[in-house]
C-alpha cells in the first residue's frame, strides 16, 4: 500500500529513486524523472534566480543601469543656465550622487519592471530624492483605480504616502505590462524560461563533474534466488558516494562484489550538447533586455566593425528610449514645484554616437540654404548661443 508521501509524490509527476523488492530474481536500482521545476514569477525570485545567480542576467543588468545612469539629463529651454533642478539631480540626497541614483533606479525597473522615486519636500519644493526597494513598495488604489497612495514597509514598520499634493511624494516608473494596471513587466519574467535552462544547464554541468563527467547507470543484482538486504544496499550506496563521486575520484576503478554487474545509461552527443543550449538561453536572455549578445561576450561575429555597430544599437534602441522616458517621467513630476520645464537626456555626451554625430553636422555645415540659426535648430541647439 502507497504512502501518503508516494501518493502526493505520483500525483506531482515525480517518480522517486525505489529499490525493487525481493522477487527471486535480479534486483536494480531505478531513477527516474520529475516536471520541470520553473522559478515563481515574483520580484524576489526573479532577482534571486538572475541578478544574483546567473552571469548573463547580472550582466545585462549592469550594461543597461549603468549605461542609461552616464548620459546626462539637461534642462533645455530659456530657463535652462542654473535651473534649481540641474542642482537637485546632481546631487538628489547626501549619500548619493545623480548618477548613482540613476543607476539604482534603472536596475530596479530592469530586475522588477518597477522603481519608485521618493521626494522629501521643503515648503512645497522636492529637496531631496531617494530610491525606494520595489519588493518592499505597495500600490493602494483609489475608488477610480489609479493609484491613490504607496505602502511602504520595512523592518516591521509601515510608511504610508498620500498622491494628494502638488507635487505627490512618490514617482511610479513601470515597464508596460499588458496585463496589469499598477505593476510593470520585468524583462526577466519575460525571459524566466530562458533563465531556468540556463542555471538548470549550469547545475547539470557541474553535477556531471562532481560525478567524474560521467553519465549514471545502474547497478544490477543478478544473483539467483537472492537480492539485496537493505543493509546492504545501504552500505553499496554509502561506499559508492565516499569513494567513487567527486572530481577528486575521477576515472577510479570500480570494484563490484558477488552478483553485481554495472550497466552505464549512455547519452547520446546530440543530448549532452548543452553548450549549445546555453549558450541559445543566454541569447533569449539577452533579447529580453535589449542588449546585443555581443556585448554579453557570447558567441557570434566578433570582430571591431560589429562591436561598434552593435554598441552604437544598443545606445540607439535601448538606453536612449529608456532615459527619455525617465527625463519625461521626472519633468512631469516636478513640474508644479519648478514650473514648466523641459528635461532631456545629452546625446551629445554620448561617446558611442560621436560617429553619427559628426556625420549630421557635416551634412547641416554643407548645407548652404540655411541660415546659422537654422543649422543650430537642426543639430539640437538654440538659435541663439547663450
């Protein structure tokens, strides 16, 4: 009669490691297969299982914050030479600085697809900005289902912010999410898959070396009329594990008693390829992120010509789309306590776009139709020197 234990285990789809009961004949030891196991879709899970535990994302990560954190936010417009705002971005609070802030910031929405922004205002004027935790951050909706508050709770203790005011304490930047009005999309939920193969490859890889880089078998009991008593297959099992796994104990000669006979599970070249299938989960990952593979250092054409193509992409379509939506983001936000204003990223700070740059003023500066004014204009200048 099944256990409790077995039955909840067949239900699962788990089939667990048994030694056959005595029949008279051979005895073998069988292993067996369970479903795969997926990481839970939840921030914590998601940056535990990523961020911290495989290269590629952690990668990914840091290439998208840090690089979005380098270019420049500007106030552009009349108002722009010595804007209270340039001060308060450069220097958002005394332990950090703008960059610093900013790379927080971008790493939180890239891990969760969310990250909050709190202002600590003087007589109505944001003094200082601080980045908030999102797995610590709750939205409270309101009778009209925006968000009427946050929730924030650490250490036991709950802090409450009210969206009433002029200029409301928290700023919400989310990824889109089709599915949710209040959370955004992480990137790693979008390639969660793609991450559990690839940590499931690097676990089997090294479980292969701590085993000799061997594949596993069975051991058959063949004598006749007899199987093993369960002390012995107690003692088989603690001997096998002590002298035979491990690196340590690679290629050592296996010595079998009376009855026993090794059978090795052989798997074919095309099922241990899991470089190949590393290395294709790596690329999924990187998808996911917007960040070209070859950037990541993974295989592909590796050659000067497409690094700096592919460095002058990943400006272009990822980091550049991303502190635009933030510039816009932060400018709405402070706007009722700074005025209208307008922030933009730099692209002129950008080192990767020098390129393209000197490409567009060699195109206005030919062309003679226009007044100097007018070539300003174009190439993202004032009229007017300032």
């Amino acid at each position: 009669m099944p256990t409790l234990l077995t039955r909840l285990a067949r239900a699962a789809g788990y089939v667990p490691a048994v030694k056959a009961a005595p029949l008279g004949g051979a005895s073998v030891a069988l292993y067996g297969d369970a479903r795969a196991v997926w990481t839970a879709r939840d921030g914590t899970a998601l940056a535990r299982e990523g961020y911290q535990r495989n290269a590629v994302v952690h990668r990914a990560v840091r290439l998208v914050a840090e690089g979005a954190a380098t270019i420049p936010l500007v106030v552009t417009g009349a108002e722009a030479v010595d804007h209270p705002i340039a001060a308060l971005l450069a220097r958002p609070n005394p332990r950090e600085g703008g960059t610093r802030l900013l790379e927080t910031l971008y790493g939180h929405l890239m891990v969760s697809g969310n990250a909050y922004l709190e202002a600590v205002s003087l007589d109505g004027i944001p003094r200082e900005l601080f980045a908030l935790r999102p797995d610590r951050m709750r939205v409270v909706p309101g009778a009209d289902g925006w968000p009427a508050g946050y929730v924030y709770e650490v250490g036991g203790r709950r802090v409450v912010y009210d969206q009433s005011g002029a200029v409301p304490p928290i700023l919400h930047l989310a990824l889109f999410h089709p599915t949710d009005d209040h959370y955004g999309l992480s990137p790693m939920e979008a390639a969660a898959v793609s991450l559990d193969i690839h940590n499931a490859a690097g676990a089997w890889n090294k479980a292969l070396l701590d085993n000799a880089a061997r594949p596993s078998g069975a051991l058959v009991f063949a004598g006749a009329g007899a199987s093993l008593s369960e002390a012995q297959f107690v003692r088989l099992k603690a001997e096998l594990e002590a002298n035979y796994q491990g690196a340590g104990n690679a290629g050592r000669p296996l010595l079998l008693e009376g009855g026993l006979d090794w059978k090795p599970l052989a798997l074919s070249p095309k099922e241990m390829d899991f470089v190949e299938a590393k290395a294709a989960a790596a690329r999924e990952i990187a998808l996911a992120f917007g960040v070209p593979p070859l950037l990541l250092g993974l295989p592909g054409d590796n050659t000067h010509a497409n690094y700096a193509e592919a460095n002058r992409a990943f400006y272009r379509q990822t980091l550049v789309p991303l502190a635009r939506r933030t510039a816009e983001a932060l400018a709405h936000w402070l706007a009722p306590a700074f005025g209208d204003l307008r922030l933009e990223p730099d692209l002129d700070a950008i080192e990767a776009l020098a390129t393209e740059r000197e490409s567009l003023w060699r195109r206005v500066q030919a062309a003679d139709f226009l007044t100097t004014a007018e070539k300003r204009e174009a190439v993202g200048y004032p009229p007017e020197p300032a």
